[in-house]
C-alpha cells in the first residue's frame, strides 16, 4: 500500500481534536505537517500531536514537495481560497464544510478540481459512521415504510463575539453554514433526492449580525420534507428522526459519534404509544474521520470504496447540489418568502 502523506491547514481545534487523530489512524495515511500564519503557534501543535514538520505559512505547506492530500479545516470563507490554491499546487483537498459560501463558489472549486486532475472532496464525516449506512438500508428495504418526514435539532452554547463562527463581518458565521449543512446533507442522504423548495425563518443576534436560531421547511419531490432547527445559542442537543408510512427511526447522536463509543437507532412501528414497540439497534463503535480519510485515501488511488466503486462517493457535484439549498435558504431569510435550489 502506498502511504498518503497529508499536510493540514491550519491549528483549527477541529483539526487538532478530531480529524488529524483520525487520519493518523487510517490505513495507509499519515499526517505530515502541519501549517498556521503564526510560526509558533504551527511549532506547538505539531509537538502536541506528533506532526513531523511545522510551516510558519499555508503557502510553504503547499509548497511541501512530500505533501500528496491537504486537509483545511479552515474557517468557513477561506475554505474555497484555499481550496482552489492547494489544488492548483498539485495537491488533493479534504475540505471541512462548507466547502464553500455558495454554490458558485463550490462550482468553482470543481472546475480547478477538473482542471488540475486533482480530487477535492467536502469533509462530511458524518456519511462514512456506520449507523447512517444502517439508516439509508433499513429506509431502502422498507422497514419504515415511505419516508415522509426528517425532524433535525443541532444546536450548541457560544456566545464569544470573537469566536469565527459569530462573526458576520467575513462572512460564513451564524448556525446555518456551521450545523444546518448536516441537516441539508443528511436529509439528501436519507431521501435520495434534491429539494424543490425551500423556507427559512432566521433569528440574528443583535450585536454579533450572525444567526443564532435558524428553522427551515425543505421540501423533496413527494412532499416529503426535512424540517430542522440549529442552534449557536442553545443547550448542547443533537438528534434526528425520520418518520415513515409505517414506521420511524431516531437517530439520537447523528453527527458528534464518539470514536470509542457504540451508537444506536431507535425503530418503531408505532404500535403501542408507551414506546414498547421501539426497538433499539446498536451500531459500533466508528471513527467516523477515519474512515472518511480512508474512504478519501481510495478515491485519490482509485480504488474501490464502501459504495463499491472507484473515486468519490460524495464529489464536488454533491457539495455544489448541497451549497444551492444552503443559497436558497439564505435567499429566503431576505425574502421571507419560499425559494427554489
């Protein structure tokens, strides 16, 4: 096996906590070097997590002839910049999401992506957790019937003005590109399917400018629909559940798995309204950023991945069908009114 070496953009905490660990720990990857804007800062994290080399810049990294995949866990408007220039330096991106502040944007990427003959990907780790294959088949063989109706919450506590995620004033703050991307993703997941109309009703903090309460009503062919919440400024919760004709699966713990840590679903029919027909379906403990890394690692050797084909199973074609439901959404909040991807 060919080892990957990979380089990250970056000291993002993200970075730091989840994903360099777990591409540490994927087959055939290891993570080379580490790059941030201020030399020190680059120096302390590669120490901390046993990264070989430090760049006191993102171009030096690029620039790393040993470096074959980038991972940017950037904030949200630097990840197409950085993005497009890692690609045209030769290198293949794992880029977190959003990959971009709208869909033009992510077309743009693609087209560099095309142009270069390099792979870029949006960091989605969340597809790659077994339980969300064990979704996506139980739907698939019917066990809940036709799935009507995804209900999502995401929501987290920061309240820091300083903190990227509230900041309006370089855009890609607020709950809706953070956490409403999961909702928007998952759902096309689960239904197999792109939305035909979208609505959303934004509340903006006063004095940050971000959104720190977003609900949304999207609508699938059918009249099937993802209706969701996410949150900046709320209790920590997480859940999704997908109701059917004939059934309903609750997703408790979608999007933050523990890697050492078993998941479970919830099934039920419905039958007996005190919950004594739920069934409890436990899935194993993942690393959900391992296996994405590994699943990444196949597509740039072109090998076949868990969907049995080689490349991508979630390219730039999927990101950019992700960001025009994110546009429209945003659309909306000017509006006030429904609007199409």
């Amino acid at each position: 096996m060919v080892e990957m070496k990979w380089g990250v953009l970056s000291t993002a905490r993200i970075g730091l906590k989840n994903a360099i660990p777990g591409i540490a720990a994927a087959e055939g990857c290891t993570v080379a070097a580490i790059a941030s804007r201020d030399g020190a800062r680059a120096e302390a994290a590669a120490k901390a997590a046993g990264i070989p080399r430090a760049h006191a810049s993102y171009e030096a990294l690029l620039a790393d002839p040993e470096i074959e995949a980038v991972y940017n866990p950037l904030p949200n408007h630097l990840h197409a910049p950085w993005t497009i220039a890692a690609l045209k330096a030769g290198k293949h991106v794992l880029c977190e999401k959003p990959v971009a502040l709208s869909a033009d944007e992510a077309r743009e990427v693609e087209r560099v992506a095309a142009e270069t003959g390099r792979i870029a990907v949006e960091a989605f780790m969340v597809r790659h957790h077994p339980q969300w294959r064990r979704v996506r088949r139980m739907v698939a063989e019917g066990r809940i019937g036709t799935p009507r109706v995804i209900h999502t919450i995401f929501a987290y506590h920061n309240v820091d003005p300083a903190n990227i995620r509230n900041r309006a004033d370089i855009g890609g703050g607020g709950g809706l590109y953070d956490i409403g991307c999961y909702a928007i993703a998952t759902a096309r997941l689960v239904f197999g399917a792109e939305p035909e109309r979208v609505i959303g009703e934004f509340d903006i903090d006063p004095e940050m400018g971000t959104d720190r309460l977003t609900s949304a009503i999207v609508v699938f062919p059918g009249g099937a629909r993802l209706v969701f919440s996410v949150a900046t400024q709320g209790v920590p919760r997480q859940n999704v559940e997908v109701l059917g004709t004939t059934g309903r699966i609750m997703v408790p713990l979608p999007f933050n798995a523990p890697p050492d840590h078993p998941t479970r679903l919830i099934v039920d029919d419905g039958s007996d309204v005190t919950g004594g027909s739920a069934e409890t379906v436990e899935v194993g403990a993942a690393n959900q950023f391992t296996l994405q890394a590994e699943a990444f690692r196949a597509a740039v050797r072109g090998e076949r991945g868990p969907h049995g084909a080689a490349g991508p199973e979630w390219g730039m074609d999927d990101a950019v069908l992700n960001m025009r439901v994110i546009d429209a959404l945003m659309r909306s909040r000017v509006s006030g009114a429904w609007e199409r991807p």
